[in-house]
C-alpha cells in the first residue's frame, strides 16, 4: 500500500497548472474551495461598501449624500450581493475544501461540475452590478423583489432577473455535487451516522436548496412575463394575485435563511469540540435536530407576511408551525453548551469566534421567537426591529461561522498560523462594532423607526449615530481579515503542526493530514478506516 | 491529463466550462439588452446561444469519449446517476412552482376577487370590481385580454396523453432490449419513442396556433392564458429537451456505444423522459380536464 510520502510523487506528476489557467480549468476541489473564497472576500468587501453607504447616509436625518433612489438600490444590492454573493459562496468554499478531507474522499464527485458552479459566479455578479449604470439604475425594490414595485422600474429588471437564474443555477449544481460526494465517495467505514456534523448539515442544506432555488427560479420567471410576456400572475385585474409572489418567494427566502446558517451550525459543532478538548455532546441528537430544522424550515414561510391579510387560520398555522423550529434549535444550543461543560477551555480567536457566534445567534434567535407572533409582528414588520433581528441571525450566524472556520482552518490550508494577536484584534473590533451596530436598531424599530428610508425622526438620531460609527468599526475591521489571509498565503507566519490545534487529530480525519494538505487526492493509498472514530 | 485514484476518475483540467459561463452570460445579457429595446441584443443572445450549444458538443462529447475509454468505473458511474436524480428533482420542483401557483390561484385568489373572504382581499375586491363572478376559467375582473375560449381536453390533449403514455412504454421495450443485449430492439424502441415524441410536439405546436388565430386564448389572456401557456410552454420545452436527448442517444447506439451494462447515458435520458411523462399526467389532470 502507497504511504503518504508516495502521494507527494503523485502531485509532482500532476502539479497545478501554471498562471490564470490553472484558476480557469482546474477540477482539484482545494483551488475551487479557494476560489469561493476569494470571491466571497471580493463580495463581502463589495457588499460592505453598500452597507457602509446606506450607514453614512443614516448618519444624520434629512438627505445628505444620496438621493433616495440611490439608497433603495443600494439595500436592494446590499443584500443580494450579501446573501448570494458572500455568504453562500464562502460556505461552498469551505464545503470544497473540507468535505473531501473529512469523509476520506480523493475529490469532490463530479470534479468538471465543481468548476462550472463556481464559473458562473463571476459572470453572474457582473450581470447583476452592470445594472448600477443602466437608465433607472439598478433594481431598488429590496431584495424579496415583490411586485407590483419591482415591475415599475427601469432598465435593470431582466439583467437583475438573469442574475437570479445563473445563481440558482450554481447553487443546485454545486448542492447536485456534494450530495453525490456525500453518498458516493465516503471512505470504507464512514457510515452516515459517523459523518463529521460539517458534512451533515451541508447534506441537508444542499438538499434545501435543490428544493427551493428552482421555486425562486420560477418566480422571478413569471415577474419576467408579467412585464414583457402580457402575464398576470401578479396582476388582480388579470386574475392573478400579488401576494402569489410572496408565498414563492418566501418559499425559497425562508429555507434560503437556514441554507446560510446551517453550514455555520456544522463549523461551530466543530470548533467548541476541539478547544474544549471534548467530544461534541451528542452527536445523533444534532444530526436529528439538523434535519428537522430543515424540514420546518420548508413549511414556515408565510411568518414573512402576517401583514398582508392572510386568513386568520392561516395566519395561527405559521405562527405555531414557526415557534416549532426554536425546539430543534434548542437542541443545538444546549449540545454546544453541553459540549463545554467542565471540558478543558482555551479562547483561541476560532474559539472566540464560536463564542461570538453563540451570543449573537442566540440573540437573534430569540427576536426571531418575538416576532414569530403573528400579532405582536403587526408591530415589528418593516421598522428596524427586523433589520436588526435578521443581522443578528444572518451576520451573527452566518459570518460569524464563516469567521470561526476561517481560523480555525487557515492553518491546515496555507500550513501557516496567523498571529493569534491580530486575530484576537479582528475578533474583538468585530464584535464590538457588530453590537455597536445593530443593538441600537431594535430600540429605533421598537420606537417606530421604518426600514428602508432615507431619512428619519429627528428623535432616532442619537442611536443611528451610535450604529453608523459601529458601521464603520465593523466594516474596516474586515480590512484585518485580508491582511491575515495575504500573510498565511504568502507562507509568513510560524509553521502549522499537521493537528494545528492540541489534540485535534481525535477530532476528525482532516486533522491527520498534512498541512497543507497534499493538493491531489488527500488519502491517496492512506488506509483510514482505522483513523474513523466513533464519536 | 488525469490520474485514476484508486480507480476513481478523477479528470484534471475542464476547458468548457468557461466557455458555458460566457456562453450563458453573453446569451442572457443579450436577452436582456432586447427585453430593454436595445437592437444588438438579439444578436448576442443568438451568439450566446451558439456558443452554449459548441459547449455541451464538446463537454458532452469529451465525457462520451471517456466513457468509451473505459475511465468510468461503477462508482463513477453512480455519481452520474445520482447526479441525474437530483437534477430532476430540482426540475420537478420548478414544475411545483408553477402547479403551486396554479392551485393557489384557483383554490385562493379567484374565490377572493369574487368577494369570499372577510380577511383576504375579498372585501375590498367586490367594491373594485362589482359583480364579479369568480369562475375558472378566468381572464380576472378586468377580463384582460377579451373574450377567449378555453382549451378542451378531450381533444388533442387526450391524444397527447396517449401518446406519451405509450412512449413510456417504448422507451422500457428499448431498455428491456438493452439489457439482454438486442440492439435491433433497443433501436427500433429509441426511434418509436422518439417518434411519439416528436408527433407530441408537432401535436401542441398545432394546438398553440389553434389557441392563437381561432381562440383567442394567448399568454395575454389574464390568469388562465398565463397558466395555460406558462405550465404547457416550459412542459414542451422539456418534452424537446427530452426528444433531442434520446436522439443523441440513438445516434450513438447506431454506431454501436452501450452495452448491457455501460449505458448510463441511455437510463438518464429514459428517467428524463418519464419525468416530462408524469408532469404531462399532472398538466392534463389540472390544466385541461379539471
């Protein structure tokens, strides 16, 4: 049998293509996983700056900087960009990277898919930003797109429309490619049940997005009709119904907001494990929590529109079938804490980060129980209440995994740590400015103040200043993260041990190789159902 | 350029992607510039067209190539299937998206318009539009596009359906053929089912001009012309897909690719074509008879 020393032959045999073409047409998971990355970075920093301009214009009340079209592009793009652009992207890098690894797989299933998945994406986030210069400037209905106010507009619907498709298109390609990886490639010995919860809640999440990216595709199909085809979906007068566009697109937008954060659950029931120098508590109980969150997560959609007159039935079905999902979540919550009880604690900057990502997710877990009241959320829909519940949920769940990960697997990446002080800094100016930023925003909703406008009561200016200098904290701190990116690439910084992280080796398969891991086929010849444990 | 790991094919270097990206940008971009009055814009998109087709050629024909080579052990072609599986359930949920629509149209919003309801829009529909008496079909309270008749089911529809139903059939009589190694079966079952399926389309074609010049049912004829034409339209479309699918497929056993037990090209195409099979049972169900 090979050792792993043969499998450096291997590599040389078949290195990395040299220049831009080996980014272009390589198949290898890891440069595909890097690829993501980059690009998520990319769009986090394009998304950011949005961000940092609907932040400046709220600075003071009146107009100032941007006239309030622009303003309303810019929500609108902030959060497309955001979702489709930074977070999703930077989880599918990271299941490129670590799934293979962690089931003992040589790649991803179907390697010439993985590289199309991600090939869109360029071309799809150019498709959509074009729209910024055309007449009418880009789409400024907000993200859920609802018409009749999205057919009103100008030139930018069906580029923005497009964009939507080729989207949707790399996601259920990439979702179609590791749920094959999952099923066909696990190593001898990897059962489902001793599958690494990273892998488990990226099976689900590809699952629900398979499911409901095709429902968004056909949504936004049918705007597309009723605007140039003479359609009436959404028109009453022909018949059809506004509201219809709702119940599809909150179809996909609610599941869409499990598809961030679930990626995120798995990253976290990682690292808590390994700086707690424990087992994860109960592991069954998360795969089974993981699977019933995505399965509520299908049938809670219309918690999104208790607004728009839903028959009282209705109404009290999604209210009861939404507080449902805070019992598997409850799970997970109590697992993670479980998971450190009496364990040997250490707050490295990923542990910090998980630790972050607890509070925050939690916080905005329980707004989300608040405002799963169909009449208490006849008060909080549409003020800044729920802006600030869904940052919570969104930035505190899902980019703050994306952060936690990033650590923690930087190292058996590059093969470089990252100076654990910056690291500390990133984490701290983080936080700080992301509470800065977002926990005045539900006292200015409580008090009444809208989502989506320009300007505002004189009497919220105190709090939107405090948000807007937590804006920028948060939003520069970023700048951080790419500097410690660029230093581990650049191969500066101490060298990584193969574990990394004290006792991580008993933590999953990864761990037991190399770092950098070998860039071809990770097990070649390696005989790992010894190394699968039973957790 | 591509090493097996264990025997897994694991291939190297994928030069058409890309070109699917630019061919797909390029074809959509200029869709768009045409949807906005820009003159250039068919133009693109047909060269986008173009280059999207010049890349499943070559993609396709790359991987056809391996195949023959023998590159694809069992596993990988497991991943092929699984592929496949998962591609269709996402085409079946597309289809859901527009049935769901559909139901809730007719269970919901019609009911609404005609004053049903006291949370819904009812109670404000019937001082909008007065008088409305909800009934399917239905242009809406505006009657948006006149007068128009709806498509009768016992009619070509009811021969379509037995059309497909029977190419159903066809297509296992090919598998049955495939798998005891009979290729003058397996081909005769590929050209009938290819032939049922392009007298389907030829059959809807005749029926799309009927709706247009003599009854005045098109996509402009409120909700039920936009449910007709939208559920039909992308079923046709998948029914081409479908057919040129099992061309491709016969062309390659006319020259001699597939055996009993290689032949994963043929069993998606046959999945492929079952899947538009059983959406062609929901559409008349809902769209035609009920």
């Amino acid at each position: 049998m090979a050792t792993v020393a043969d499998t450096h032959g291997v590599e040389h045999e078949h290195g990395p293509a040299k220049g831009i073409m080996r980014w272009i047409t390589t198949t290898n998971h890891k440069d595909i996983g890097t690829l993501y990355l980059c690009f998520a970075m990319a769009m986090f920093l394009v998304g950011g700056a949005m961000a940092l301009i609907i932040r400046a214009e709220l600075y003071q009340p009146g107009l100032q900087l941007v006239d309030p079209h622009f303003f309303n592009q810019m929500t609108t793009l902030h959060a497309l960009i955001m979702v489709f652009g930074a977070v999703m992207p930077a989880f599918a890098g990271f299941a490129n990277w670590m799934i293979p690894p962690m089931i003992g797989a040589p790649d991803m299933a179907l390697p010439r898919l993985n590289n199309w998945s991600f090939w869109v994406l360029p071309f799809a986030a150019t498709l959509l930003v074009i729209t910024l210069f055309l007449e009418g400037g880009a789409v400024a209905s907000g993200w859920t797109l609802y018409p009749p106010l999205v057919l009103q507009m100008g030139d930018s619907l069906p580029f923005t429309i497009f964009t939507v498709h080729l989207l949707g298109l790399s996601s259920i390609m990439a979702s179609i490619n590791i749920i094959v990886t999952i099923f066909n490639l696990r190593a001898p010995g990897m059962t489902m049940m001793k599958m690494p919860m990273f892998v488990w809640t990226w099976l689900i999440t590809a699952f629900l997005l398979i499911l409901v990216m095709p429902v968004l595709a056909g949504a936004v199909t049918m705007l597309l009709t009723d605007k140039f085809f003479d359609t009436s979906f959404f028109n009453a007068a022909g018949g059809g119904d506004p509201v219809l566009f709702q119940h599809l697109f909150w179809f996909f937008g609610h599941p869409e907001v499990y598809i961030i954060v679930l990626p995120a659950f798995g990253i976290i029931s990682h690292v808590i494990p390994v700086f707690s120098r424990k087992p994860l508590f109960g592991k069954n109980s998360m795969v089974f929590a993981t699977a019933v969150i995505g399965i509520l997560s299908m049938i809670v959609w219309a918690h999104h529109q208790y607004t728009v007159g839903m028959p009282v039935p209705a109404e009290l079905y999604f209210m009861y079938a939404t507080m449902l999902i805070a019992v598997p979540t409850g799970v997970k919550v109590f697992n993670w804490l479980a998971t450190m009880w009496k364990g040997s604690l250490t707050f490295e900057t990923p542990m910090l980060h998980a630790m972050g990502f607890l509070v925050l997710f939690v916080f905005g877990g329980f707004t989300g129980i608040m405002m799963s009241q169909a009449p208490a959320d006849l008060y909080y829909h549409d003020n800044y209440f729920i802006v600030a519940h869904f940052h919570y949920t969104l930035v505190g769940g899902g980019v703050w995994g994306i952060f936690a990960g990033f650590f923690f697997w930087l190292p058996k990446w590059t093969g470089r740590m990252y100076d654990e002080r910056l690291g500390k800094l990133h984490f701290w100016l983080s936080f700080l400015g992301f509470n800065l930023l977002f926990m005045p925003q539900h006292f200015l909703g409580l008090a009444g103040m809208p989502r989506r406008i320009p300007d505002y009561a004189v009497q919220f200016t105190e709090f939107n200043q405090m948000s807007t200098v937590g804006a920028f904290i948060f939003g520069f701190a970023q700048l951080l993260l790419i500097y410690i990116a660029y230093k581990a690439i650049k191969g500066e910084g101490e060298k990584a041990t193969d574990e990394v992280w004290e006792g991580a080796k008993s933590h999953g398969l990864e761990w037991s190789l190399s770092s950098p891991m070998p860039y071809h086929h990770s097990f070649e010849g390696v005989d790992i159902s010894k190394a699968i444990k039973d957790e | 350029m591509s090493t097996a790991s264990g025997s897994y094919y694991l291939p190297h270097v994928a030069k058409w992607p890309i070109l699917g990206s630019i061919g797909l940008f390029t074809m959509l971009g200029g869709f768009s510039l045409k949807l906005i009055g820009v003159g250039v814009g068919g133009f693109l998109m047909f060269v986008g067209a173009l280059i999207v087709i010049g890349m499943m050629f070559g993609w396709f024909g790359e991987v056809i190539k391996e195949g023959l080579q023998g590159l694809y052990n069992h596993q990988v072609e497991r991943s092929f299937r699984w592929g496949m599986i998962w591609f269709i359930a996402s085409e079946v949920m597309f289809f859901a998206c527009f049935f769901g629509s559909l139901f809730y149209i007719r269970m919901y919003v019609v009911p609404w318009l005609g004053g049903e309801g006291t949370t819904g829009v009812g109670e404000y529909t019937n001082m909008l539009w007065p008088g409305y008496a909800p009934e399917w079909p239905t242009n809406g309270p505006a009657r948006i596009g006149g007068e128009f008749e709806p498509m009768e089911a016992w009619g070509i529809p009811a021969l379509n359906t037995l059309i497909l139903l029977s190419s159903g059939v066809t297509v296992t009589w090919a598998h049955w053929g495939l798998l005891k190694n009979d290729r003058p079966q397996f081909v005769k079952g590929l050209i009938a089912t290819i032939a049922l399926g392009f007298t389907f389309v030829l059959f809807q074609a005749y029926e799309y001009y009927h709706a247009y010049t003599e009854m005045g049912l098109t996509l402009g004829a409120g909700i039920y012309g936009s449910t007709f034409f939208m559920l039909t339209g992308f079923h046709g479309m998948h029914v081409t897909i479908g057919a040129i699918f099992l061309t491709v497929v016969l062309l390659r056993a006319l020259r001699g690719h597939f055996d009993s037990e290689h032949h994963f090209a043929f069993e998606a195409a046959a999945w492929y074509w079952h899947f538009v099979d059983v959406v062609w049972l929901g559409l008349f169900i809902f769209v035609y008879w009920l």
